[in-house]
C-alpha cells in the first residue's frame, strides 16, 4: 500500500522590506524618516545644510537660538508621539512669577490684560468662525472692531503674518484660542528645539536610518526607482525639485530679532503688540541654559508688510524694546537680525482650509512633508501630520483612513 504524503506547501520568501528616500533633514523629515523605520522601512535621509533640523535648528555657541520664537504646543498629536518614544526631553517651566510678567500694548501703552472685547472673543468656538470670511469682519460683528484689530495682531505669534485680519476667520480663531489657553499649551525644550533635533537624529540612527548631510539631491530618479520618496522640504525647493509650479501657498515674511542684555531685576517676560503685530520674548525666563549667567536672551518677531523691509521690521521691535525693556540699549551683550521669507508655515485665505493646500500625494510614488502641505494643525504640527500621512501611503497606499496613525485634525478638534 502506497503511504498517504501530505501535499509540500510552498515557502514563499519574505517580501523585501520597502526602501524609502526623505528629502530633507528638519522635523517634518525625520519624523518621516523614523516612521517609515519603525513600519519596517529601510531609509535614507539626504540633508543638504551640514546639520539636521531644519528651522527646528538651535544654534550652537555662546547664545542658544532658534530660527524665531519656538514652542512646543502639548494639543497635538506630535506632543503625545514624541513622549511616547521618550523623544520630547525634559522641559522649562515658566516660573509663575514670570507668567505675571506678560505684557501687551494697546493705545500706545502697556497694559497687563487684554481689552475686554477681545476677552469676549474668546469665548466663541472655532467653529463659530466661518471659513468663508475674513477674520476682521466676522469678529468686529461679534465684539466690535477694537476687539477684532486686538485680536488678529495676538495671534501674529503664530501666524507670522502681517495682517492676520484678512485671513480666514476659523483659521485664525482656532490659531488665536490655542495662543491663549490656560493653561498654556506652549512648552520649552530645555537647550531649545536643537535637542528635539538630537533626540529624534538618535532614534532613527538606532533604528537603522541612513543619515547623509551636504547631500543635495537635484534629481529624483535616481531615488524613485528603489522606492517612495518623501520630499519634506520647504515648498520653494520642492516646487523646484519637482518641476511642479503648482507647489505655491501663502506664508508669511517676518523680521527676526535676537538679542543679548546684561540682567536686570523685573525684565518682563514677553511682549505683544496689539496696536501692530510683533511679539518679543525673553527665553531665558525659562530656560537659563540659552545664555550666559549674568545675561538674559531675548528673540522677537515683527511680520512685514509686502511694502515693508528688514530695517523697518527691526525699527518696530526697537520701539517693542523701548517701551518694555528699561535701558535695553546699554545693555546689549550681543544682537543679529534676519527675514523669514516664505518660512513661516502656511496661512490661509478666506475660502480656503488646509485641504486645499498642496496635496501629500503627488504620484507616482512622491509625498510631500512639511508646513505649508494639506495637513491639519498648528506650525510644527503640519510638518508632523503631513510625514506620517506621507509615510501612511508609502508604506500602505491607504492613507490615515484605516491606517494606525496619530492624525488629529485641530482645525475642528
């Protein structure tokens, strides 16, 4: 009698593991790159600056600065994936004594708390604020016009932009609401976003990441052939790299100013201008690891018009200074300024959401990351939300539907 043989099932092999190319080295593309890594990916990420992060860089040296005032907002999905790989670091508390310190001017003069109108404001949902119309005029509807300019000129700390008024009302309102939590959803990285940067660098080197800097890819056929490739770059040099003049969308100009000053007792903490827009910020009130002992570091933005230059932007925050800063001009140790041009994050017009923005998808096997891409969230969030989109596709070609992502959209949230 013949032995019964069981049928031999076939061994297919392990499928090879995909391999991914990130075009930029900031946060949007290190978070891609990490992600891409922990979905099994084998990465490589080519920087063209000799260091990674992007405008999440902190300069090395005597004075610890960033590319304008950094925070790092807790409401975001970015906030709860960062701790999660242990990534966020220890942070600086504010000093309560120093959180009395905020200041703002109205009327040419300094005041400890905002018009009432504004307050009032405060209370309305975003999602009372309707897409289609401009800030300005749904708030003075609201509050009144005072309480509308006050308002918009606040939220030029997140926005960078010189007439927020004009923009889209749910978009400026989501951003204005957020600026003013209490408590205050903004936190400081001791040693500034720079050891952000170092952290998430060590994680993807763990994970196997292939790092290149002064690498500055010209060409992406080369890198498409082996696989998806994530352009997390600012949007200017994506539209060049991909030929696409598609890849526009409007961001703000802003001057930047940084500055050193021997201490002084009772320094206030920050200043806003709700006459104009310009926020100025001494970092050091919570993390003294920015400057020298004995010294205070202080960084300031002033969103330009498109008629305004960088002298006149600097003009602005002097008059910041000079109203806030008793004796600030004896006391400098050491200043820089410089214009963020298109580097600012995306601002959007009435009309318009963050879907209308640049898609993450762009075919045939090219994502893009980064904080003018169609993304929900606040600065540093969009870079986030758009690399794990990115990655979410490259890996699955589902997207975050049915994905396991972070996604939350904080347009509506």
């Amino acid at each position: 009698m013949a032995r019964a043989t069981s049928p031999r099932i076939r061994q297919h092999p392990p499928a090879a593991p995909a391999t991914v190319t990130v075009v930029g080295g900031g946060f949007a593309g290190l978070a891609a790159a990490i992600a891409a890594a922990e979905g099994g990916a084998r990465v490589t990420v080519h920087e063209a600056h000799h260091t990674l992060g992007g405008r999440a860089r902190t300069a090395d040296g005597t004075y610890r600065t960033n590319e304008g005032p950094h925070a790092l907002y807790n409401g975001g999905p970015h906030w709860a994936w960062l701790k999660q790989r242990d990534l966020l670091g220890p942070l600086a508390p504010l000093p309560p004594l120093e959180g009395t310190r905020l200041r703002l001017r109205h009327h040419g003069s300094l005041r400890r708390t905002p018009p009432l109108a504004m307050l009032r404001l405060l209370r309305r949902s975003p999602e009372q604020a309707p897409v289609d119309e401009d800030f300005h005029t749904w708030a003075s509807r609201q509050v009144g016009e005072e309480g509308a300019r006050a308002a918009a000129h606040y939220t030029a700390v997140a926005l960078f932009h010189h007439d927020p008024g004009s923009l889209s009302a749910r978009f400026v309102h989501t951003r204005l609401r957020r600026a003013t939590k209490l408590p205050p959803e903004a936190h400081y990285p001791v040693g500034g976003w720079g050891a952000v940067v170092d952290r998430m660098a060590a994680r993807a080197w763990n994970l196997g990441v292939r790092v290149e800097t002064l690498s500055r890819v010209h060409d992406l056929d080369e890198h498409a052939r082996r696989g998806p490739v994530i352009v997390a770059t600012s949007l200017d040099a994506a539209r060049r790299l991909l030929k696409d003049d598609t890849l526009t969308w409007e961001s703000g100009r802003t001057a930047l100013i940084d500055l050193a000053l021997r201490s002084r007792r009772g320094d206030l903490f920050a200043l806003s201008d709700l006459d104009g827009t310009g926020w100025i910020e001494r970092f050091t009130a919570q993390d003294r690891t920015l400057a020298p002992e004995g010294e205070q570091l202080l960084q300031g933005q002033v969103p330009l018009a498109p008629h305004e230059s960088a002298a006149d932007g600097v003009a602005r925050a002097e008059e910041l200074l000079d109203l806030g800063f008793r004796d600030w001009r004896e006391r400098v140790t050491w200043r820089r300024s410089a214009v963020a041009n298109g580097r600012t994050g995306a601002v959007d017009r009435p009309g318009t959401t963050w879907r209308d923005r640049p898609a993450v998808d762009r075919g045939d096997g090219v994502f893009l990351a980064g904080d003018q891409v169609a993304a929900p969230g606040l600065l540093s969030e969009v870079s986030f939300n758009s690399a794990i989109e990115a990655v979410s596709l490259a890996l699955t070609g589902t997207g975050r539907l049915g994905a396991d992502t972070p996604w939350v959209d904080l347009e509506t949230a």
